[in-house]
C-alpha cells in the first residue's frame, strides 16, 4: 500500500477500505507516513467527506492507537457524557453526583480546559485538597464505592487523535465533520464506557455556531457510537449565551452545589435533568425517560445527590464542608457590579465574547501553559429576556486586579438591550437516538 495512492482515491471521492484507513493512521502515528502526506489526505476528506463505514473505522484506529481503558471491573452500565463545550457549561459537576446517586456508575476522564474557563478537573480544584492523581486501580475501587470519580486522561489514550488534531489546527481542515466526529468518538471509546450521551451545543459559544451543523455533527457521532457497539445518543442544545450563570471555577462549583440543592438556574436545571434522563435510562436504572427524571428530581428533592457529591469530594481529598460554607470556597479580592446604562430587554448576549471576558480576568487559559486563577470570574445578573431596569447590575465581576475598565467595556459591547420585549432562546433543539 502507497499512501499517494490513497490520497488520490479520496481525492476523486472514492470509499477507503477498513485495511486501508488502518494503515493511514497506523502509519501517520508511527512516523512513516509524514505530515505533508496526511496534511493532503486530511484535506481530500474535508472536501469529499467519508461514509458511514469510514468513519466508524476511522474512529476505531485512533481508538487502537494507544491505551484503552478496561472498566470491566466497575459493576454495572458505564455512561459517559460529552458536551461540545461552550461558555458556563457547568453540566458535568453537576450530572456525576445527579446520576450516581440512583446507581449509575460515573467513572469520568476529565481534562484541563484551553478557552474561557478551566475543564472539569479545573473546576474541581477549586475545591481545597481535590486531587485526580490517583492510581487505575483507586480509580475503580472509588466508582465502585461511590458511583462516581474523576480520573485525569491518560498520557496515551488515542495518539493518532491528538497528533492529527494539531495537524488538522495548522492546515485549516479542523471543520470536518467526519474528522471532528471521529476525533471525539474516538476518546470516548477509548474510555471504556458502554454507553455515551452526547451534549452538542450551537450557537455563538459553541464550536457549531448553526443548528444545521450541530445536527449533522450530532448525527456522525450517533452513528459512530452505535455503529462501533456503543449505545450512544445525542441532545443538541442552545449556547447563544452562556449556560446558567456563573462563568469561572469556583464560581461555577458553588452554581453545581446551587443545581443540586434545587436552587440553580432554569436553564442548568432544564439540561442536567435531560441528559441526566438519558444517563439513567441508558444504564436501565429507569424503564422510560419519564421514570428517569421523576427518580433525578426526587434525589435533589431528599439531599441525596448533595451527599453524593460530598461523598465524591471527600473520596479525592475534597474539603466535603464547601458543600455547606461555599465561603470556603477560592473567593476574588473585588467584587465589582456592572450596571445597565439603559431600562429595556437583554436582546442578546454574546457567550464566546463573555467566555473572553472572563478569559481575561484569569478564569481561563489562552494556552497550555497560563495559570489559572480559581477565584475569578462573571456572574450574570440577567439572560436573554430579563427586563432590567438603568442602574441595575447586569453582571457581578470577580477580579484579583483592581484596573477591570477593559472587561467591562468587553461585557457593555457585548451585551444588547433593546426597547421590544424579547423571547428567551429555545433550550433545547432536539434529541437524536438512532
């Protein structure tokens, strides 16, 4: 097999065998095949696309690139969860201790976040004394014992992914639809979970700014997962504006405590208990979604799922009492309101340009190597639709600096108010199951 011949079969839109796609990356991540070469492939699959086949192949040689983890020792249906990421997306702090108290085990490989706010392990350091170095083992003794923990991800789970994803950055090919579905299936596979729900969010804050997109993308991923014998299914939800209220570390673990005592925001309550429904009923600890998500409100309702996560916390060094002194919890030196300069509606607010905001404050990394500030952070004051009147806070800054005059000018052009009443944007868009 020559890897010229193979970009020229893509090339002129001809379908890869399995042999030949296993080739391609097994070389790509050995160093036979250079970059050059795989630049022009990559490219040759941006604009001919790859079957349903092809991509469930594709998906599976990064998957056998590297390490898969083995959670066959973790008793019952393994569920994980992935959002396309977006700006507050607070989801993943709260669904963990939502579904593992009605069982459902909860073992999460959680990365560090590159963008507006830190990832899930991020967030959770702000909890004194979390830590997420612990042994495989530990890992699933602790899953066992508390459906629930939060691993850092593997140094060698899928390679060819993480090598062709910085290609792919470099060579303008990264809005590939099957490359983008294969490149998140393929951690996810990797792993070890039997089924996936996926949290594929459109709009300004979102990697999929349209709906059309965020359909076609969560449908490739469907269609991989089930293809490759993982249950797998899909809800595409707005991030026109930022998810719940808080964008920032702390911040948004005191929002996740909030959520699960049943006093979070509308809209985090709205999503976690979708996805938390399909969490459940795919691990089939509930017979219909309806049952699934009567069983989620009735554990927020008695306190269980807060004493699962204080359980989780404590289980990896957490200080469990931030539970009920979020006080204790990293707190910023100036808390700064941003006032309305006018009466009217929220029309609109720009989520990716509020991720920035807070981005800048030290909430978020703009790269690998940027310190994260935990304390710091946004909290809105109002959503699309809110009526505000002039002088009424529209936003609460959180800063560890006293100089924040070119936040708030980021935030005032970023947030519109307009004279007509305006509706709030639809949460969510619909499900794909098959």
């Amino acid at each position: 097999m020559r890897m010229v011949d193979l970009i020229e079969k893509k090339r002129d839109g001809h379908e890869l065998t399995t042999e030949e796609i296993q080739f391609i990356i097994k070389g790509y991540t050995e160093g036979t095949i250079p970059d050059y070469q795989m630049s022009a492939f990559t490219m040759a699959v941006f604009f001919q696309g790859m079957t349903e086949r092809e991509r469930a192949d594709l998906t599976m040689a990064m998957v056998e690139s590297g390490d898969q983890i083995d959670l066959s020792a973790i008793e019952g249906i393994k569920v994980d969860k992935h959002s396309t990421g977006g700006v507050g997306d607070t989801t993943t702090l709260v669904l963990g201790p939502l579904v593992a108290s009605l069982g459902v085990p909860v073992a999460k490989m959680s990365g560090r976040g590159l963008g507006h706010t830190g990832g899930t392990i991020d967030k959770l350091e702000a909890v004194p004394g979390f830590h997420v170095e612990i042994e495989n083992d530990e890992f699933i003794r602790l899953v066992n014992e508390n459906k629930l923990a939060v691993i850092g991800q593997s140094g060698n789970l899928t390679p060819a992914d993480k090598k062709l994803y910085a290609l792919r950055d470099v060579t303008a090919t990264v809005n590939s639809i099957p490359l983008i579905a294969s490149s998140i299936m393929s951690k996810k596979i990797a792993a070890g979970a039997n089924a996936i729900v996926l949290d594929v969010k459109t709009g300004a804050g979102a990697f999929m700014k349209t709906l059309e997109e965020a359909k076609e993308l969560a449908q490739a991923m469907v269609n991989i997962g089930n293809n490759v014998g993982r249950k797998t299914m899909a809800v595409i939800s707005d991030m026109s504006q930022p998810l719940g209220y808080a964008i920032g570390n702390a911040l948004e673990v005191k929002e996740a405590i909030d959520t699960l005592s049943g006093k979070g925001p509308k809209d985090l309550t709205e999503l976690c208990l979708t996805l938390g429904s399909h969490m459940v009923y795919l691990a089939e600890k509930a017979d219909s979604l309806e049952e699934a998500r009567q069983k989620l409100q009735q554990v927020i309702e008695d306190g269980s799922a807060l004493e699962t996560f204080k359980k989780f916390l404590q289980a990896q060094g957490g200080d469990p009492s931030v539970v009920d002194h979020p006080e204790r919890l990293p707190q910023a030196k100036y808390v700064v309101e941003l006032e309305a300069k006018e009466d009217g509606y929220v029309s609109e607010i720009v989520a990716d340009e509020i991720g920035t905001a807070a981005m800048l404050l030290g909430a978020g990394r703009a790269t690998k190597e940027s310190q994260i500030d935990l304390a710091v952070g946004l909290v809105l004051r109002k959503k699309i639709g809110d009526y505000v009147q002039k002088g009424e806070s529209l936003v609460t800054i959180h800063s560890n600096f006293e100089d924040i005059e070119q936040i708030k000018q980021k935030l005032y052009n970023n947030i519109r108010i307009s004279k007509e009443k305006v509706e709030a944007p639809t949460l969510i868009y619909g499900e794909i199951t098959e």
